[in-house]
C-alpha cells in the first residue's frame, strides 16, 4: 500500500512538470529559474540558475538564486523535495551569494565550483573543481558538455573582474548555459537599458576591452578563437545568460554575429597590448 501511494506521488510529479511555474522549460530535459539581483542598490540586473534532468532520472543543478516560497515549491515538485538534484555546479567565480542558503534548503548534495568557489565557502564541503578537466567531463555521458573561456584569468581573478565563467552545453535542449561573459537584453528595465543595450540585443561583458582580458597580445585573440571554435563545435539554439535574460532560438546565429562584430575590436585590443608590452606608448 506504501509503495503504491508513493508510485501515485511519483506518476503526479511527473504529470505536474509541465505546470511548473516559475521554472521556465527551455527545452526537453532543461528548467530555467529566473531571479532578481540588484547592484548598487538598486539596479536589477538579473541572475539564474538552471535544473537538467539526466538519464538517471535525476537533476543537475547549475548555479543558485535565492529562493523564494512558490520556487520552492516548483523546485521539490521537479526534483522530489531535492531527493532527485545529483548535483550542483557553480560557474561563475564571483556568483557566490546564495549557494549557502541553497544548501542549507537542500543539504547534503554533491557541490562542485570554480577554485574561488573552493577558497571562498568553506561552509560547503566542495567535491571537485571546474578547473579539473576530469570534473568538467563528468556529465559528458549525458552529452552535457563544460567549457572555460581562454584568454582571461579563472583560477584567481582579480576581486574587480567578472568576465570569466563556465560555458556549458546540455545537448538534448540545445541550450547553452552562461554567466556574465556574454549579456542578452531580453526586456530589459529602463536602467538596464540605459547602462546595457535594448531589448533583443546580445553583448559581451562591459569588461571585456578593460581588464576582462588578460593584459597580453595573445589573450584578446585566444579569447576570439575560443568562443568561434565554440561556435563551431556546438550546436544551440537557445542561450540563458543570468545577465539579463534568455534568447530562446537562432542564439547561436546572433552569437556568431556578435563575435564577427567584435573581432575589430579584439584585435585592435591585442595590438593595444602588444604596443604596452614593448614599452611604446
């Protein structure tokens, strides 16, 4: 009778997942949560974090937001109460806030971080480093796929550089998860329009021709070979960035344009720091 109760659980929870709100499904196998960040007070510029249904049945879980009652609600409607999360990945060095509170809601998971992540939280008993070829391939099996940029500093970033994050790809979706290294405007509010871009417009982070780069003449053009490689050998249609928003469809076609667009400007970064390097002015 107990496992006939828990198999009628089951078969609603699978039934319910398409009424899942807040969590937004991308694709097959792929759920967006969508959160609210504010820098400077008062500027919401957006975060997110992301829910991948495996093979196993269980779920990958990349990023944190914090969370509120109704997700929370959709979350353990999805995974089983957290039974069901496998584990969770943290991308971005500096996107650290709530991975606390999520483990707290959902103790004893598998973590896994960016080197940051590893000196940062000791709170989290961290079980491997994205810096670890080995970690990154873990979920290859499930064609989910991680990559980190070249180009820009990721084991120690400067406290001021946000540029670099984790890249991954969930095959099944074709979604392509992403932190701040690449923006999409997706309706933005009036200060993030203002600071930002309009609505529809796709960017890379405002640091990138600062200090987002490494300051030598070959990062701008590693960086550049980097993400059209990228471009090459994975196949998305959809981008979900935390800053500001997700482009669902032709994401991979507006990011080609994006980056054909911006070589100019990344080579003439590259001779910039060339000229630096040899002392010219």
């Amino acid at each position: 009778f107990l496992i006939t109760l828990h198999n009628l659980q089951l078969a609603t929870n699978v039934m319910s997942k398409e009424n899942l709100s807040p969590l937004i499904q991308v694709g097959p196998k792929y759920w967006s949560l969508r959160s609210s960040f504010n820098v400077l007070g008062c500027i919401d510029i957006g975060t997110h974090m992301a829910f991948i249904e495996l093979s196993s049945g269980k779920f990958l879980v990349l990023d944190t937001v914090q969370i509120n009652s109704k997700e929370k609600r959709a979350i353990d409607l999805l995974t089983d109460g957290g039974k069901l999360i496998e584990a969770v990945v943290a991308t971005h060095p500096f996107h650290t806030t709530y991975f606390e509170p999520f483990a707290s809601i959902y103790p004893g998971l598998s973590y896994y971080g960016t080197p940051r992540h590893l000196r940062k939280i000791g709170a989290i008993k961290w079980t491997g480093n994205l810096n670890d070829e080995a970690v990154r391939s873990i979920w290859e099996s499930d064609d989910i796929y991680i990559r980190i940029p070249e180009g820009a500093e990721f084991v120690n970033p400067p406290e001021d550089n946000h540029f670099i994050a984790a890249f991954v790809l969930h095959t099944a979706s074709k979604t392509v998860f992403v932190d701040d290294t690449i923006m999409y405007m997706a309706n933005p509010n009036c200060m993030v329009r203002t600071l930002f871009g309009k609505n529809g417009d796709m960017l890379l982070h405002t640091s990138t021709y600062k200090n987002g780069l490494l300051p030598t003449p070959e990062a701008p053009l590693q960086f550049l070979a980097w993400i059209r490689k990228l471009c090459v050998d994975w196949d998305f249609d959809n981008m979900c960035t935390a800053h500001c928003g997700n482009k669902i469809g032709a994401a991979k076609e507006q990011l080609s344009l994006l980056i054909e667009a911006s070589a100019p400007k990344l080579e003439a970064l590259a001779k910039k720091n060339e000229i630096k390097a040899n002392g010219k002015k």
